[in-house]
C-alpha cells in the first residue's frame, strides 16, 4: 500500500485515496500526427524495472494531478511534482542519480 | 460509548471559488466576507458560521449564513470582474456535519486513512480525505468539534457510519 | 493422561472456576486458562482429527503455531469453525466442538484413510482423480466434496461487529516479550510516537515463564516495571490480544485485536483490524521450537517440550506422569527439570547429541535424571494416547534398544526464529548453519519508501536464543533507529552446548518407520511424501510444497517448514539454503473475515446516494434500480400492478397526459473561463462555443481512441460560462475527465469547472400537460413562442428559485426543471399537487428508457459499449466538421474507424411483434473458423412499445442504413431465431410534432 505527498497540497495520501493515471509525460497526438506516432501516443507504454515516472490524481484530497518517480522494484519513491511540466525537474533526476547511477527512462538518464 | 454527538447541520451556506488564490482581490474579497485572515495551505480559518476553508490551490470553500450567499456571490462577481474565477453556491450540494464530544480523534481515525493526530490535525487544519468509501473534509472550528462536509447523497451514509464508529467506543490511541 | 496440578500455575486464579463445555460435556478450568490449558487439566488429550487420515490428534503447542487442536467455537451465528484451543482464552460458558470425524471423536469412520494411508501419497489427487474421465462427475466429485475443506462453514449472518482503526506512529514493535518491551522503552525514551502489540494477553514472553534473571531481578519483575514505565509514556501505546498480521509496502502494517474473544458477555466490536503507517516497524516475533521427526510423532501426548513447560508452569497443567523428553538441544532440558520441580516423573531424556555437556545438562544429571546419550526415539507406542517409547541409537536405522513406558513425549528439535513479518515484503534470510535456522540477513531487509530499511529484527526473531542476547540485539537495534544511546539491562544466561542438527530420528530411518514421521499434522504430510516428490522430480521447494500440501494448511506450516524443506535437502542431495524456503505471506495468523470487512456491511456495505426526492420514492413502494451508487426508481407499482404493467401505465400517461420524473442523478458541471469556448470545442465533437446564451445544444463527447464516452445536453449560461449535463454514471468520470485534461494537458488555459450535480434537484415535467401545470404553478412565461425547443431560462414557479431547460428526452413537450436541491422535495411535491387535475404520474427510468428508445434517441451504456463511435450510429450531424480538432478526431481517422464494414446503427421492427432479446446477435450465412453461426449485427436496445404495442428495437447492423426493408434473422435462447425489419431508427411521432407546440 503505497503512500505519497502530494506535491500540491503537501498532505501524505494514502494509495486509498490517490486514482492511478499511468505513466507520465506522454505528449498529446492529434490530428497531423502520423499513425505510428498517434498508436504510441495511445498505446505503447514503458515498462520499466526500476525507475518510472507515473502520474496520480489526489482524488479523495485537493482533486490535483502529479506525477510521482519510483522504483517499480523496491517501490523506493524518488519524489512528486506538479504535473504541469513537460520533464521532471532536475534536482529530482539528480537524486534519482544519485539513487540509481546509470539509469535511463526514454530520453532521460 | 464514545460521549458524542454527530448533528447536521442544515442553515450554512457554501461558496466554492476558484481562482488564483495569491490575488489580493480575491483574498480581500474573501476575508470581506468571513471576517477573518485568509488560510495557508492546508488550513481553515473559521469563526461562528462564517470561515475560509483552502481545499486547494486553486480554490477555496467560504462558508457563511445560507441566506447571506447571494448577496456573496454577487459581492465577489463585482470584486473579481474582469479576473478569471468561478465562484459557485455548493450550500445544497454538501452536507455539513458537527462532531462534539470526547474521542474524536479515535472515532473519526476508525474510517479516516489521514494522520489525525494533534501534531497534524488541530484547530485551524482541514484535511480533504475519504471517510470509509466516500470523499469528505475535516477541520475543527476548535477543541472537542470537528466539522465536516461530504457530498449530499451520501449524507445518511455518512452520518450513519459516524454513529456506528462511535457505537464502537473509544481506542485511546489519540488523547481525549 | 493429562490433569491438573495442585499448585502453581501463574497464570490460572484458582479461585475463579470456570465452566464451559467440549463436544457437549461440561467441563471446569480456571480463570487464565486458555481453552487448551482448561482441556488439558480435564483430561482431554484427544482434541481432533486429522484432515486426511482422520488420526486422532492431541494439543502439541502452547501458542499460535498450534497444528492440531483446532475446534469448532460458538453455537448458531457465533458459530465459527477453524478456532485454535491454544490462543483461545477460556470464558464462563464457552462451547467448543472437535471437527474432521463422524460419528464421534473417540471413534470416526473416516479413519479407515489412515489404514489405507499407503494408498493416499503425495500426490494422490493429482494422480487417482484423472481417469477415467466420466468418473469426475459421479465418483471423484462427490468424495472429494464430502473429504475437503477444514471444518464446516457458518450458516448465519455474523450478529457480531467489526471496524478499521487508522494509526500512524513512527515506530511499531511487534511482540511484546522482553525484547519487543525493551525496543519500546529506548524508542519511548527518545520520544518517539510508539505503538507496541502482543498477540497474547501476557506481557514477557518465554523469558518469564522459563525463569529468566534480569537486572538482579526475575523476568517476571522487570516484565512488570517495563510495562509500568511505558504506561506512563504518553507516546506509547500498548495493546495485548492484538497480533501483527501483515507487513506491507512504505510501512502499511496490519494488526488484528481481538477485543472480546475472551470474554461471555460482550459489548462493542468483537475484533479491530489496525491499519498502521508506521516509519519503521521493529518485529520482535520471538522463536518457535521444531518437532523431531521419529515415528509416532503425531500420537496424543507427543508435545513441543516448551509447551510441556508452558503448561506446567503457566497454567499448572500437567500433560502426563511420566515424560520422555527428547531433543537434540540444551534448550529441552529447561523442560525436564519444570518437570522434576512439578514433582511429576522424568521417565528420560533422550538426548540426540553423543557428548551433551551445558550447565543445564549438569543440573538434570545432579538431579538424578536419567540422559540417554547419542540415542532417539524409534518409535511412540499408542493409539489414542503414548503409551510408550522404543529407544534406538540416533546413528542407526531404527533397531529397538529399550522401551520406556510413558504418557508424555516431550520433543525439541530446535528453534527458527519467526520471520514471517521480516518476509512479507521481500526482507531475505541467510542460514544459520550452526544453530540450524533461517534468520533476517541484516544487509537485505524489506525496504521502505525512502529506500531504507523498513523492518529490523530483533531479539529471538533475529537469532538470538539466550536472554543477554536478546536484551542488547534489542537495545543495540533501538539506537540505530532512535540515534539515542541507553542502557542494557544484564542478563545471566547457563551455558548451553552447541545443538546438533537432526532432521530424522534415527538418522537412517527403515521406511516402515519413516512412514509415520509427520512433517506437517495439520495436512497430514510425512517425510515419504516429500521424499517421494523428490523422487518423482520435484526439485523446487515452492513446487514440493504444492505437490504435497506441506505448509499450507491454516497454521502455514509454522511448526513443519524448515524440518519439511531439510527432508527435502536431504533427498535431493542438497545443502538447506540451496533448496531455500517457501514465501511468506500475510496474514502471521488467520484473521476474522469480519475484521477484514469493519464498517463495510449490511447498510453500510457500500454506500447509496440518495436525491432530494428518494424518500418521497420509497414511501410510493418504488422498485429501485442501482445507477452506479444511486437507487433510481425503475418504476412504481400499484397495488396488484406487475413492473411490466407499471412501466406501460407510466410511458401511456406520460405521451396522454404528464409525467414527473426525478432527474436529479444527471451529471451538472460548470465550464467557465475566458478559454471555455475553447475547450468545449475540445471536450465535445460538436461546435459548443457558438452556441447562444440562453440556448442548449446536444452534444457528444469521446475519448482519445475515439469511442462515444457520454451525452448530454449543454447550456451556455453567459459569455464564458457553460453548463454540461452528464449522464447519471458519467458525472464524476467526465468531471474527472475534464481535469485531467485542464491539469496535464492545457495546462495554461483559463478555464475552471465545478461539478455542481448535487446542488439542484431536477425533475422532469413530460408530456402534453407540461407547459399547463407549469402555468399553473405560475411565475415565468413559458409560451411556445417567446420560450422554444432548446431554450432555457432562469425564474421563479410556484415561489421556487428554478432553472428550466426546454428540452425532450421523450418526444413529448418536456421542461426540465432544476431547483436548488434542498427545495427539490417541496418543488417535486407542489408539482404533484398542482397536476393532480392533469392526471400526473411519476415515472421511472424504465418508461424512460422506452420512451426515448421510441423516439431512436441513443442511451449511453446501451447504443454504446466502448467500442461505438458516434459514426457508426449516424451520429454525424453531431460531429462538427469545421472544427480542426476535438478529443477522439483523430483516432476516428484510423483505418478500423472509415471502415465502410462496421455495424451501424437502425431500427428493427420484429415481423410477429414480439420482442427480441436482449444481447441478441443478426445470424448471417455460414460458420466461422470455430464452427459458430456468422453474425452480422446486434441488438442494442430491445422493449416492447406500449405506445406502439409492438416489439421495437434498435441494433448495429452491417451496411445497415443501406437496407431498409430488408428482413433478417435475430437468434433466441431456445436456438431458433425471430424475424426482424430494418427500419429507422425513430419509431414515434418522425416529425417532432409532439415536442414543438
């Protein structure tokens, strides 16, 4: 039972009061995109062993999205942000380094 | 038995509003009509049937007389003109109850995954959380009250675990 | 034969008897017995069979990992089965019963298995029930449901209640012996919030009852000031009778109390599942000590050798007048002298080991008691009761030297720290080769949120057997954790030998012998089976496990793993940790499915949204239909009506006359900002943003694959307001839906919502009549021609503050009217009284449904299914082609999507009038590749018209729209098929003649 601070409130929620939202940062596709690009976007996900980058919704709490970084084999939470971003911010990936030397997820590292 | 007493509470009026709660109009307009500061996050600041309760960033809940939210409404439609908000009357669409009485903590802590304790849940704090199956808010207008509010359709639900959990008697886990 | 000693016995207040009852026969213990002690004390050894041979079995432990003794507790709906003697605590009245035999305990039928146990391996199920295969039904099925299951089931609702408690504390200490107490003052001391349980009633553990000396003092003394000192801490909370259950991921840890188990009159909840947070959780679960594994094992009277001294100590209960003990450790002769100082006879100990020499050791030679060197046990002697013992050299194969005769055998085959709580969430073990047990590998624990260790083991449970261990393993653990230093109580320990190792007794065991060596009692699974599948290729433990049921009885094999999983090292040619052991999982102990469950039952099982109107429903005898958590009248039955009778009678007086329905439960939700317009164009694939204030529009919203999500009509309130109706299920999902976009996606755009669903009552006011009985109420002009079709506006009628919506769900004249919830009742009640001279009725979603489903209006969940996009039901006039883009345009553009194959969507009008049934396939020619009938459509929506009088339906039909008129076969449940006509969709009034007056 997982449990997180919501980086928008600041309250400790518990996965009981959080709505899972899968994995973070996918940029919309819309109607220009090609369709190798628009089947990514709906359906090819990471599935990594290690860290992730997933997002939450404090649905029992402030109602607020975040995404959350953890590692999906120990469940070891790097940290939550605002979800209003397009890449994590960096003194997380720092920690995350720190944690996990020679990590990787899509582009970051 | 826990010695409390869990009523409804039916004559209080409910604003949501939401906006950019760093705006000093908006504050002013709020603490116009609360008579009160403005709360931190994390925090409500209440006083007899009026208060400002911050549910989250970007809205807050005001609560006063119920007779007194048109003429609210109207109040901050005039104050925020021209600044992007949305102010709501939600009186009808939550239920408000008061808890009074000894084992609070303990009784609420049977249905509440949130920490209540006194380090983190006093007077002056609300915590949005969920009582068993439904979403509800906790603040304490001050020691041995809390209040709370859920969504009105679930209001006997609510209200019925609230005496169920406080049949169970006291855990004395949490002071009195 | 066991009984009851004269004295001692320091747990029992002999001057409280009491009475309780077993398989009938009245029966007296003592205040502090549990129900074990009690039965022990009166005689009864004998307490149950076992599952498969049906063996007569006896009490063997003293504590939770009791295999045998379990019963059948309570009568009528307390009734529970599966309840061990050993925990339970004995109360004035209690009734238990034994299980697992017919007719009787002391003579059951289904002890012939035990006869045939040759016959029944490891295995055997898998092997005997395969063929041939028409004996399942008829042979294998029946004996296999007479055979199975652990007890009987409770027949009645449980009248007892249960409930959840929250906790966070920063430190939890599991167990409440010595070190559990010790861990709990140096964290109390430093000021940390602490939560401590014992799953027992006592405080102090083995250290009290075994006579440790602790700080010049008995451990019975320290026990009591610790437990003192820690009540007087404010940050720490003590709790007996609760267990730690289960350990869980970032510090979720459950613990079970049982808070009136104990007790014959009982008020308040019966047991209390903690759910704690915890920062660190210190498990402090002690040891539990091993059988031998010798012939005869499981014969009544054959006991752990610490609950020997359990009972003789703690509840003055002797198991027997003359008692072997045998063991292969020092540990064992803790036993032999409680037994000598009880003044009862040590018939021998017969010691594994050649050369035993520890302090204890010398005391029991000094004492006079007989120690047999370097031999075992060959044999137990007995039936219902040890008789005796065959004694043979431990090195041999078995070959009787002497018999002893005896009552009692008490055994010792070492000790294994308890780890489950260390296990349940990955925290590893290294093997102990020395003192033959797993243990917590400190470099490897469970790992918390923050990536550190979560759990730390302490005392016994950590490996450490002897009372100065145990005390400063525990004080050293609690200031790593606390960072605070402190003092380590002294402890003084005799010195003990070293243990030998003995996983058979004798070491090279005839098979006549190893038959009978039961590795786990309450399974009924031998050494044999496990040799056997290891003969047979079993090489992982995990697999053995499941071929032979080792372990995974109630009791989780907490006596039989590790002599279990060195069987089968020992068969495989292994070294213990390469064989490794089974998983552990929550819970420790079972726990209550009532305690599982707390609050959430009978009325509170789940709960159900009312609207402002739903008394008014219940009082008028509605027949309810579940719409997500709502209850929505399907219809309301007069007296002597049928549904189907109430349902034409309202969908009749609604089209003839006026009809009221509570609409309250369709989703409301504000869209306002000065980018609304915007994102409306984005949520719906209609163009919202050009539509007037004052006015409503229709519209459709999907998801990004492009499927049709919900419906609803939509209302611009002003400039930069929006109202959106949802369906009753898609409130909090479309307002969710809408967040999410507005936070992760455009995230920079001025736009608020509020999901303001139950701030209004509203109530649909249908049919010819509507507008008069409006009129009548009085206060707004509600004419045809200054407020048209897909109008709304705000007023007052009849006094009330109301919002009305101009629209039609049903084809009649229809207003919805919407008013502050609070008033909904009122309003709806006015409404009645005023249309009472209009004939006005109530109506449910049933003549809802067939009302609009008349007019080929598409409902949400029926027309739709997730995998419908609002293409295939002609739906195009709704999708707006000027916009560039809107959630769900671009997946409509796949491939799959501009199929000109998908069903679309028509009306069918049956040729005999009858209705088709629901779920209904169109049959085409031919089969499949899996021989099944082609198809070529489906049937969505099928009623019968009580407007029409005839069966009408709708359905997604291959190349449908282009073959009107054409006739085609839908299948029935009885497999033969019912003709249908292709039609449009809309069955009543085509022209909207009913709705524009």
């Amino acid at each position: 039972m997982l449990i997180f601070t919501c980086p928008c409130c600041g309250e400790r929620a518990d996965e009981t009061e959080l709505s899972p939202g899968g994995e973070a940062h996918i940029e919309r596709q819309s109607v220009e995109s090609s369709d190798e690009a628009f089947e990514g976007y709906l359906f090819i996900r990471e599935n990594p062993r290690g860290v992730h980058f997933e997002r939450w919704r404090h649905a029992y709490g402030c109602g607020k999205w975040f995404n959350a970084a953890r590692c999906t084999v120990t469940l070891e939470v790097f940290g939550t942000y605002p979800a209003q971003t397009m890449r994590p911010p960096q003194d997380l990936l720092d920690h995350i380094s720190q944690r996990r030397p020679g990590w990787t997820w899509r582009d970051l590292a | 038995m826990s010695e409390l007493t869990v009523t409804r509470l039916t004559d209080r009026g409910m604003i949501s509003l939401r906006g950019d709660l760093s705006d000093d109009a908006l504050r002013s307009a709020c603490t116009g009509l609360s008579g009160g500061d403005f709360p931190e996050a994390g925090h409500a600041i209440v006083s007899g049937d009026k208060g400002l309760l911050w549910m989250s960033p970007d809205e807050v809940l005001i609560l006063l007389p119920q007779e007194e939210v048109g003429q609210a409404l109207e109040t901050l439609g005039s104050a925020l003109a021209g600044s992007h908000h949305l102010a709501v009357d939600v009186s009808d669409a939550r239920a408000l109850f008061r808890l009074e009485g000894s084992g609070l903590r303990d009784t609420l802590q049977k249905l509440t995954p949130a920490d209540l304790s006194p380090a983190t849940f006093g007077p002056g704090r609300i915590r949005r959380t969920r009582l068993a199956q439904v979403a509800a808010a906790l603040w304490m207008p001050g020691e041995g009250q809390v209040d709370l509010v859920c969504f009105r359709s679930v209001a006997d639900y609510v209200q019925r675990l609230l005496e169920v959990a406080a049949e169970g008697g006291p855990v004395g886990f949490h002071p009195a | 034969m066991s009984t009851r000693l004269a004295t001692g016995g320091r747990l029992i207040d002999r001057k409280r008897p009491v009475e309780f009852t077993f398989n009938g026969r009245r029966m007296r213990g003592f205040a502090g017995d549990t129900l074990a002690s009690a039965l022990l004390g009166a005689g009864q050894s004998l307490v149950g069979r076992s599952f498969k041979y049906h063996r007569p079995r006896g009490i063997v432990a003293s504590g939770a990992e009791e295999p045998n003794a379990l019963v059948n507790l309570g009568k009528g709906p307390r009734f529970e089965p599966n309840q061990r003697a050993t925990t339970q605590e004995l109360y004035a009245g209690l009734s238990a019963t034994s299980q697992n035999h017919w007719p009787s305990l002391d003579f059951d039928v289904g002890a012939i298995n035990a006869a045939l146990s040759r016959f029944l391996p490891a295995g055997f199920y898998y092997k005997m029930f395969m063929h041939p295969r028409s004996f399942w039904k008829h042979v294998y099925e029946p004996f296999i449901r007479q055979s199975a299951g652990l007890g009987k089931a409770p027949k009645d609702a449980d009248p007892d209640t249960y409930e959840h408690f929250y906790a966070h504390v920063d430190l939890l200490v599991v167990g409440g012996g010595i070190a559990g107490l010790q861990a709990a003052l140096q964290a109390g001391r430093a000021g940390k919030r602490v939560l401590l349980v014992e799953q027992t009633a006592h405080w102090g553990g083995r250290a009290v009852t075994d006579g440790a000396r602790i700080d010049g003092t008995s451990a019975d003394e320290w026990v009591k000031s610790a437990v003192q000192a820690l009540e007087h801490m404010e940050n720490v909370t003590l709790r007996t009778r609760c267990m730690g259950a289960g350990v869980y991921d970032h510090g979720y840890v459950t613990a079970y109390e049982r808070l009136t188990d104990h007790l014959s009159e009982t008020e308040g909840p019966r047991h209390r599942l903690w759910r704690i947070r915890t920062e660190h959780t210190v498990v402090a679960t002690g040891a539990l000590e091993r059988p031998l594994s010798f012939a005869g094992n499981d014969i009544p009277g054959v006991m752990l050798a610490s609950a020997v001294r359990d009972y003789i100590t703690d509840w003055a209960v002797s198991p027997g007048d003359r008692t072997v003990v045998v063991t292969n450790n020092d540990d064992a002769y803790r036993t032999a002298l409680a037994i000598h100082e009880a003044g009862l006879q040590v018939a021998a100990i017969v010691d594994a080991r050649p050369a035993p020499e520890g302090a204890l050791v010398t005391r029991a030679r000094e004492l006079g008691l007989p120690v047999l060197t370097g031999k075992g046990i060959a044999k137990v002697k007995g039936g219902k009761q040890v008789e005796g013992v065959a004694i043979c050299a431990q090195a041999g194969e078995g070959s009787v030297l002497q018999e002893i005769p005896c009552d009692c055998v008490a055994m010792s085959g070492g000790w294994s720290p308890v780890v489950h709580l260390w296990s349940h969430t990955g925290g590893k073990l290294i093997w102990d080769a020395e003192r033959a047990f797993f243990r917590p590998d400190p470099d490897r624990p469970p790992l918390g949120a923050d990536g550190g260790a979560a759990v730390t083991c302490i005392g016994a449970a950590n490996g450490h057997l002897r009372t100065g261990e145990i005390l400063s393993d525990a004080q050293a653990a609690l200031e790593r954790l606390s960072g605070e230093a402190g003092a380590v109580p002294a402890a003084e320990d005799p010195d003990e030998g070293a243990m030998l190792p003995v996983w058979m007794m004798p070491q090279g065991a005839k098979l006549e012998l190893r038959r009978k060596m039961w590795l786990d009692y309450q399974n009924d699974v031998k050494v044999t089976d496990v040799q056997l599948a290891a003969q047979e290729g079993y090489e992982s433990v995990e697999h053995t496990k499941r071929y032979t049921t080792l372990g995974m009885a109630t009791d989780q094999g907490k006596l039989s793993n590790i002599n279990g999983l060195a069987t089968l090292a020992q068969a495989l040619g292994e070294d213990i940790p390469q064989v490794g052991t089974t998983t552990f999982r929550p819970p420790y102990t079972p726990i209550s499915m009532g305690s599982i469950a707390g609050e959430a039952r009978g009325e509170l099982f789940q709960p159900i949204r009312k609207t402002p109107i739903h008394d008014w429903h219940e009082a008028q005898g509605a027949y309810w239909e579940p719409v997500g958590h709502w209850r929505r009248p399907y219809c309301f039955p007069r007296q002597g009506e049928s549904h189907e009778e109430a349902v034409a009678r309202e969908v009749k007086n609604t089209r003839q006359g006026l009809g009221l329905l509570d609409a309250s439960t369709l989703g409301k939700i504000i869209v306002k900002g000065p980018d609304a317009g915007r994102f409306m164009d984005m949520l719906y694939t209609n163009m919202m943003s050009t539509l007037k204030p004052g006015r409503c529009r229709y519209g459709l919203m999907c998801s990004e694959n492009g499927f049709l999500s919900d419906d609803g009509v939509v209302a611009r309130i002003d400039e930069e307001t929006w109202l959106c109706h949802t369906t009753t299920g898609g409130a909090d999902r479309i307002h969710a839906h809408m967040e999410e976009f507005l936070q992760t996606e455009w995230w920079d755009w001025k736009v608020y919502t509020a999901n303001v669903t139950e701030q209004w009552a509203q109530i649909g006011v249908v049919g010819p009549k509507s507008r008069a009985v409006l009129e009548k109420l009085g206060g707004m002009d509600l004419s045809a021609d200054t407020f048209k079709f897909m109008d709304w506006q705000d007023g007052t009628l009849g006094g009330f503050p109301v919002r009305v919506f101009r629209i039609s769900f049903s084809g009649e004249l229809s207003f919805e009217v919407a008013t502050p919830a609070g008033q909904g009742r009122a309003l709806w009640d006015a409404l009645l009284e005023a249309g009472a001279e209009f004939g006005v009725m109530p109506y449910g979603t049933e003549a809802l449904h067939i009302m609009r489903a008349e007019k080929g209006f598409i409902m949400i969940g029926d027309e739709t299914d997730g995998t419908v996009i609002p293409q295939d039901l002609g739906l195009d006039w709704a999708i707006s082609k000027k916009k560039d883009d809107y959630i769900g345009k671009r997946a409509q553009d796949r491939s799959h999507m501009t199929d000109p194959g998908r069903w679309k969507l028509v009306g069918l009008e049956t040729t005999d009038g009858s209705v088709i049934p629901d779920g209904s396939y169109a049959v085409a020619e031919g089969t499949n590749a899996n021989g099944q009938r082609n198809t070529q459509g489906r049937v969505t929506s099928t009623y019968h018209s009580p407007t029409l009088d005839r069966g009408i339906a709708m359905g997604l039909v291959l190349h449908g729209p282009d073959r009107m008129g054409e006739v085609i076969e839908f299948n029935k449940v009885d497999g033969t098929t019912v003709a249908a006509k292709i039609v449009s969709p809309v069955f009543f009034d085509p022209d909207g003649e009913k709705q524009n007056v």
